[in-house]
C-alpha cells in the first residue's frame, strides 16, 4: 500500500482540519444572525427603519381621522393638530426612502435616529394632541354647560323650588361651583401649553407632559363629580 | 197706573244702566284671572343646543346660563318644567364631552406607552 505523502498529506491534513472546525463550530457556537459585515449591518438599519416608520404612519393615520371628527375641539387646536401629524407623516413617508437607498451604514444610522429625535410621534406627538383634545372637551363644553345647568338650578330653587333647597340640595350646589372652579384653573392654556411642545423640548426634558396630564386627571374627575351633583339636584326637583 | 219702571224711554235707560253695570263686574273679574296669567315661559330653546353635537354648535355653545323666571303665575310649572328639562340636556351634553375627554386622554397615554426610542 502506498503512504500518502507530500501535497496529498497536505490536502487531507487540511480538509480534516476544516472538517474538524467545521464540526465545532456547528456543535459549539451558534452562528450570528447577521454576519458582521458592512453591508449586513446596512441591512439591518433599514429592516429596522423600515418597521419604525410603517408603526408610526399606521399610528399617524389612524390619529388623523379622529381629530377631524371630535366636535369638541376648537377650529384652531384642530388645525395644529392636524398640521402637526399631517407634516409627521409627510416627514417619515419621504425619509423612508432615503434610508432605504443609503449606501453606509453609518449614513443609514444616522437617518435612522432621526425617526425618533425629530419626530417623536410616540412620546410626543400623539400625546400632545390628545391631551389638547382632552381639554377642549372640557373648556369648550363641559365648563359651559355646567355653568348654564348651575344657573338654571340656582333660579329654580330661588323660585318655584325654593320648599326644596334643602342641605343636600345645597351641599351638592357648593360642590358644583367648587368642581366649575376646579376645571377651570386646571384647563386654563393646557391645550395651547401642550400644542407647543416641540420634540427639542421633549429631548431636553422628559417630563414636560407630566403637569399637563395630572391636571387633566383632576379635571375630568371634576366633572364626573359635577355631573352626579347635578343629578343629586335634578333628583330632588322632581 | 204703572209708574217710572221698565216702561217707556226711562224703563229702557234704566234697564241698560243696570246691564252695562252687570257687565262690568264681570269683565273686572274675569280681567283678575287674565291678569296673573304672568309672563311668557323663558326659552330654554335658546340655550345651548341640548343634543345637537356639531362641532360649531358645541364650539359656540359657551353662552351665558338663563335663568328661568320666578314668576309664581300660572306658568311657574311649565316655566320650572322646562328648566329642568333643560339641565338634564346639559348634564347630558357634559357627559358626553367628558367620555370624550376621557378617551382621548387614554390615547394619549397609550401612545406614550410605545417605545419612542431607537
């Protein structure tokens, strides 16, 4: 029998060695799910832009609608609304492109970042609008008709119902002027406070949206109070 | 011989003062009743539209409250009626705009609730 010598030992040496690290590397380290590479990690900045920008189009879109159709919020917080999120997703539908055709990845990284840091749809954005929504709600027509039913009721137990102002009836008429107060002070300038937040603002400071919502808290929970004093009231006028 | 009475030229002026007479007590008695028939009921139909819910309606509806009047006439039941009628409309209008409120709100939240981070 012939020895294997000279190249020949040398290719089977070989081809044992990569058999052999072949063989450890499938049972002893899992592949990468990317292989680290320029153009992979170029890939995966634009799968990733990609999703982000489709989430928050979807987000923008489903938004829009709604705000066109609340027929509590005044003309001029619609219109910044409506500009706002309007321009948003302008903004994201023509990056999207962009990334998709950048040739870096370090080009595709930066345009990635900007989803979030010039937009802010998530933390910002819809937020505001809805919170500005929130409060027109109440400044445009809970504070109004609240302070015309309170009227109305004052006069019917200065008048005809006036065998029926008892302590109840009187304790719930203070609280009625003491919850008017409370939405009051607590919308005065929020929806026009929040409206111009810009997502600078929010990078510098996390927390301008924090006073705005607790003030919301309290006034809505003003007016469900106000709503059942007026049902205490009505209740003992029949 | 009959005397002055209901006979001739002064049986007639006399029939027709004591007639004019019956009348006018009984127009002054009906005038009493006519009278405190009191004023007109106030108008809760110009109050805040009660169920309308367009947004100029609602945007426009920051009026004034009208009092209802205190007349004790005979309308002061319908007048109070109504009034009242016209708070429920406005208890109804502030819950609807509250729900609303409270929905966009918990939008709002969850939308902060999204990662907003690359």
């Amino acid at each position: 029998m012939r020895s294997i010598t000279g190249k020949a030992a040398i290719a089977i040496s070989t081809c044992g060695l990569l058999a052999a690290a072949t063989a450890a590397a499938v049972t002893t380290v899992a592949p990468p799910a990317f292989a680290d590479t320029a153009s992979s990690t170029l890939a995966s900045i634009k799968a990733k832009a990609a999703t982000a920008i489709s989430i928050r189009e979807s987000a923008l879109q489903s938004a829009i609608p709604a705000f066109t159709a609340n027929p509590y919020v005044t003309a001029a917080d619609r219109s910044a609304i409506l500009t706002t999120l309007n321009t948003d997703a302008s903004g994201l539908n023509a990056l999207a492109p962009v990334i998709q055709t950048d040739t870096t990845a370090a080009k595709a990284r930066s345009d990635y970042q900007s989803i979030f840091t010039q937009y802010r749809v998530f933390a910002l954005a819809l937020p505001q609008s809805r919170f500005a929504a929130s409060a027109d709600d109440l400044t445009g027509t809970v504070i109004p008709r609240l302070t015309d039913a309170q009227g109305r009721l004052e006069s019917l137990l200065a008048g005809p119902d006036s065998g029926k102002d008892t302590s109840p009836v009187q304790a719930a008429m203070s609280d009625l002027s003491s919850r008017i107060s409370g939405i009051t002070t607590a919308t005065a300038g929020l929806a026009t406070t929040v409206l111009a937040y810009t997502p600078a603002q929010w990078d510098a400071s996390h927390t301008i949206l924090v006073q705005p919502k607790a003030n919301l808290v309290t006034a809505r929970a003003d007016a469900r109070a106000a709503g059942r004093d007026i049902a205490t009231v009505i209740e003992a006028l029949k | 011989m009959r005397g002055p009475g209901l006979s001739g030229t002064a049986g007639r002026r006399s029939f027709m003062v004591a007639a004019i007479a019956a009348l006018a007590l009984t127009t002054a008695g009906c005038g009493r009743a006519v009278h405190t028939s009191g004023t007109g009921p106030t108008s809760p139909q110009t109050a805040p539209s009660a169920v309308s819910s367009t947004a100029s309606t609602v945007r426009t509806s920051a009026s004034s409250p009208s009092s209802a009047t205190t007349d004790v006439g005979m309308e002061s039941g319908t007048e109070a009626g109504t009034s009242l009628s016209a708070v429920q409309a406005d208890a109804q209008a502030v819950d609807g705009a509250t729900n609303q409120s409270d929905a966009d709100f918990d939008a709002g939240q969850a939308a902060q609730a999204q990662n907003d981070n690359p």
